[in-house]
C-alpha cells in the first residue's frame, strides 16, 4: 500500500522531531519514496544529515537554493502523492492556516494541489489555545487531514494532550489511506479469539487462540471502507481504532452480540475458535481439591456458525477449520453441515500455520472450489478472505 509510493515529508521545529526519524525508517522498510524539507527551527532539534541519512534522500531548507535546473518548492509538491507535516507546530499550523509563505515548507504547502496531512504536537495549552483550535480548523475546512496528538508526558513535564501520534500508528493511518476503499458501504462483522466457559468461581475452559487473525481482518476492513464490527473474546492483540469494538467471554454472549448486528450486516467472518463443550454444572464457589479424582460432565456449546449459517438472509457467512487430520474432507463437511458460503481451512500441525502466530497456510473452500494458498502473513490472508465479500 506504501510501496513506491511518493511522500514529502515536512518536518517543523518541535522537539518531537527526533520521532521523525523512526516515522522515516519505518516508511522506507515499507518501500515508500521520500522527499524532506526542514523548517529552519527543525534544524535547531534535528541536524538534516539524521534526516538525510534515514530518509535516503535530500534534505531541502533553503528557500533562496539555485532554481536554474528547477523550483522545487513548485516540484517537489507536484513529485508526491501526499504531502504529511510531522510535527506540525503551533507556529507551522498558524503559517498554513494564513498563507505566511517565509519559509521553504509553507511555500511547498501553498504550492502543493496533492492532499495534505498534518500530526500535531506541542504543549498542551498552545494546543488548547483558541487561536491554535481556531487554525486547526481552518486548515479541516480546507480539506487538510489532521492525525490527532496523544495525550501523555510531554518534553515541559506536563501531562496532557499535544504528545505526537506515535510513527507506527503514522505509518499505519498512511497505509489506510492508501487502501483502496473497495469495502465503502458494507457492514462487516469479525469474530476473534477464544471464548472462555466457567467452572466454577475461579476456573474455566478456553483454547489457544490468539485473535490475530480476527483482528488483522478486522483491521483490514476497516482500511478499504467497511463498518467494521469486531466481536473479540478475552485477548487484544494490537489496538484497532474506528471500529465498533464489543468484547466478550462466553459463546452465549458472542453470540448475542453478534445476532444484535447481524440483519444490517453484509458478511459475518466467524474467525473465533468458540469453545466446543462446557461445563453442565457451574459452581459458584471455587471447587476444593478432596484427594478424589474430579468427574464433570461437558454438554456441547452453542454452534454459532451453524446458527448463522441458517440464519443468513443477503450476508455471505466466512467460517473457519482448524484440523490436525483430514483437512480438506473436514472442512467441506463442515461447509456444508454449517450452511457456510466458504471455510478458510488450515492444518494446524504445519509449520507457520496456527494460532499465535503472524503467518498461516490456508485453503479457502466453496461449495465448488478448493483454492490452496502458500503460506503467507496473516495480513495478506485477511486480504484474500475480505476480497470474498467484494
């Protein structure tokens, strides 16, 4: 989504800029292009050859650099397919918001017709500031994108908002803007992780599953435009903003949440492992060791794919099989026996394939086709699945 493409970096004079340079080597391990130019006031903080040296590229500062061969503050705007300002400054905000061209970067913004984004930072109270809101939202009205500041520690020992979004959390909003919106319109609903089902007051029984898979699917349809419903058993393996985010332990409770938004919804992808049996009886008090052997009798669990299955109106329901025998012959059965539209089926004694971990070996299986994948992370994996429902 990054790869290849063209993005000039802006960098004005907060201390915040030493962040930068993590922003700029993550952006080129994913193969982006840079262009940078520094405010004066950023070479206060950061030297250009930091810049220079994890940007791999030149750094621009002077405004008064020969322009026989071109104008850059002209060129380098035409060059990107973004332009993003990082950190963008109480001073660099107001100078954008009014036109103020003294310096080599708000000439390139005024100069550049591409889309602009700006990750502000600075001390809480100039962020709170009328004038500052006031030049925030000036710059909104104008079509400019902003990446709205952390709260947290900040360099003047104070605790409030104005901390800049951390670059991973950058890089990962570039690459959503970057992602084709072809999911704009539909509602989506990701199950993921396990469910737990109680004993007694302290214990219960649960499985492996780690929830990546849910999540990174989750996180997938929310970057190419779906409404993203993400029903999540007891674990959170990285944080997705902007979706609808409902958290459950049992399989009676997910699958409640799940009916609650399912006749809205275009596709339900069960990457959940629901738990198969529980318990038939519940102590409500923890269960004493007697010396004895413990006997428990387990009754079978909602099946909450079969459910939906034969609930489904319009939506196309995703179901998944983890199998350490006969993979294919199971998970076709399963397709059928859950009234499902395909099973992602994957061997769980394989290397890279299984839960908690971040790759998978998948065969995706239709009523009429069986489509074997390599293995691959479990990001492209989302991808494929998602490119189901299109």
């Amino acid at each position: 989504m990054i790869e290849n493409k063209n993005i000039l970096l802006g960098v004005s004079g907060g201390i915040a800029s030493y962040k930068v340079l993590d922003l700029c080597s993550r952006l080129k391990k994913k193969n982006a292009n840079l262009q940078v130019i520094m405010t004066p006031a950023a070479t206060e903080f950061v030297s250009p050859l930091s810049f220079e040296t994890m940007a791999k590229c030149k750094v621009y500062m002077d405004m008064w650099e020969g322009h026989h061969e071109s104008v850059h503050h002209i060129d380098l705007p035409k060059w990107a397919d973004v332009m993003l300002i990082a950190p963008a400054t109480a001073s660099t905000i107001g100078k954008m918001a009014n036109g103020i061209a003294d310096n080599f970067l708000i000439a390139s913004y005024l100069a550049c017709e591409k889309d602009v984004i700006i990750a502000p930072s600075m001390n809480t109270q100039m962020l709170l500031n009328p004038a500052t809101q006031k030049n925030i939202e000036i710059l909104k009205s104008y079509g400019v994108k902003v990446i709205a500041p952390e709260s947290g520690i900040l360099a003047c020992n104070t605790v409030g908002d104005g901390r800049l979004e951390e670059p991973k959390n950058i890089v990962e909003y570039l690459e959503e803007y970057f992602t084709n919106k072809d999911l704009k319109g539909k509602k989506v609903i990701v199950s993921a992780g396990p469910t737990i089902e109680p004993i007694d007051f302290v214990r219960y029984v649960s499985n492996h599953s780690s929830g990546k898979m849910g999540y990174n699917i989750a996180n997938e349809a929310k970057k190419r435009g779906a409404d993203v419903v993400l029903v999540s058993g007891p674990v959170k393996p990285f944080a997705i903003k902007g979706i609808n985010r409902i958290e459950v332990k049992t399989n009676e409770e997910m699958k409640n949440a799940i009916d609650e938004n399912f006749d809205n919804a275009d596709a339900l992808i069960m990457a959940a492992a629901p738990v198969d049996y529980k318990s038939s009886i519940v102590s409500d008090h923890k269960i004493k060791k007697s010396g004895q052997n413990l006997k428990m009798e387990f009754v079978e669990n909602t099946d909450i794919l079969k459910y939906f299955g034969n609930k489904k109106t319009k939506q196309k329901v995703i179901g998944f099989a983890a199998e350490t025998d006969d993979l294919i012959e199971n998970a076709s059965a399963k397709l059928k026996k859950k009234n499902a539209d395909y099973i992602i089926a994957n061997d769980l004694t394989k290397a890279g394939a299984g839960f908690n971990m971040d790759t998978n070996i998948a065969s995706i299986i239709s009523k009429d086709n069986i489509k074997n994948l390599e293995k691959m992370s479990k990001t492209e994996l989302a991808n494929q699945i998602l490119d189901l429902i299109r």
